[in-house]
C-alpha cells in the first residue's frame, strides 16, 4: 500500500473540518509527533478508502493499526500517550466525560452540520437559531469551572474549541447572555495546543471572520 512510503504513524486530515481540528488538538497537547497529511474530502485519496471503509477523515494509521472517527482516535491517543491524561481515572468519571462529548455531538455539531449542508437560507438559519439558543441555554455551565465541566483540560475541550472556533463563519453571535461561553472561548483559543493544532486554513478562518 502507499502508506508503507510514509512514516509509521499518520494522521490523515481535512485542514477545514472541525472533527479532523479535534484529533491535532490532543496531539498538540501530548506533544505527539505524527505525520499529517492534508486530504482534500472532495477527491478522496485511494489510499484513505484502503485504509478506512467509510472514506472518511479522519483516519490515523499507527503501525498495522487503522482508526476512523474523531472519538475513537482521541481516546486511543489519551491511552497510548497517557501523559497528560485528558481522561479522569475513575470510570463514573469518565462515561460521564463519554458522555458530555456525546451531548456536544448531539446538541451542538448535529446543527453546524446542517447549517453547513442547508439547501437553502431558511433551513440554515433554523439550525443557526437552534445551535445559538441551545449554547445561550447553557452558558451558566461554562462558567463553573476553568475548562468544560472540569478543572483540568481534557478531551472535552478538544470537542469544543473547533467549535467555538468556527461560530463566527456560521454567522453566529452569542448574545450577551452567553458571556461565560465567550470567556471560556478566550481561554481556550489562548491554550498553546489550540494555536499549534490550527491548520494554515482554519487560522485564516479567523480574519475572514474578522475582515
């Protein structure tokens, strides 16, 4: 296969997608050095589709081993590279963090995928009013601690942060009422493997935003 001319550890990655964005955040963090590749969804690689059977990213070969979904491979690289450990010990713990992560898939990406594939302006907007409403519900829970319903930062953070990341090229502004998010969005953009993980695309997201 292609991958045998590559190094041993690969990460294949789309530099917009904030599902790819997740995976360089804990690889930043534990300071992991990998190889990653820039893929291009709209013309997909052979390579990905030999290596993964749903042909998308992203996908992380380390070794014989092949991984697909940002989840999977966030919690393998936390356990492979335990130090610093984004996952607590306790096993209450972590499913509750298990299922923290599936509520902001659940509540918060679901919209920003539809805002993003809307037909048209109408049903973009739904979802943009459904995405912001639902973060202004829960702001009071940004505020509570330094990091996402933790003190220590954890895989949480790198599930929200290309989020937070990406609001203002959905067009949305959070209202005054969301504050405690817009705080803790300043604390995680400031975190050194937030601006090491960004690709050269996603850094130009914030000047377009800002333009």
């Amino acid at each position: 296969m292609a991958t045998s001319k590559r190094s041993a550890t690969i990460l294949f990655s789309d530099p917009h997608c904030p599902y790819c964005h997740r995976v360089r955040m804990v690889l930043a963090e534990k300071k992991i050095v990998v190889e990653i590749v820039d893929v291009d969804v709209r013309d997909m690689p052979e390579e990905i589709m030999e290596l993964n059977p749903y042909g998308t990213v992203p996908t992380f070969v380390d070794r014989e081993l092949q991984l697909y979904e940002s989840q999977v491979i966030m919690e393998y690289l936390d356990e492979r590279f335990p130090h610093p450990s984004l996952m607590p010990i306790d096993p209450v713990a972590r499913a509750k963090n298990r299922l923290y992560m599936y509520r902001i898939d659940r509540d918060w990406y679901t919209p920003m995928r539809e805002i993003l594939h809307a037909k048209n302006a109408k049903q973009a907007q739904a979802a943009r009013n459904r995405l912001c409403e639902s973060l202004v519900a829960t702001a009071p829970v940004f505020g509570a601690h330094r990091f996402f319903m933790n003190d220590e930062f954890s895989l949480i953070d790198c599930c929200l942060a290309p989020l937070l990341w990406r609001l203002p090229l959905l067009n949305i502004e959070l209202p005054a009422p969301a504050t405690p998010i817009l705080d803790y969005a300043r604390r995680i953009f400031e975190w050194p493997s937030f601006g090491f993980s960004l690709s050269e695309i996603e850094r130009e997201m914030a000047a377009t935003a800002t333009a």
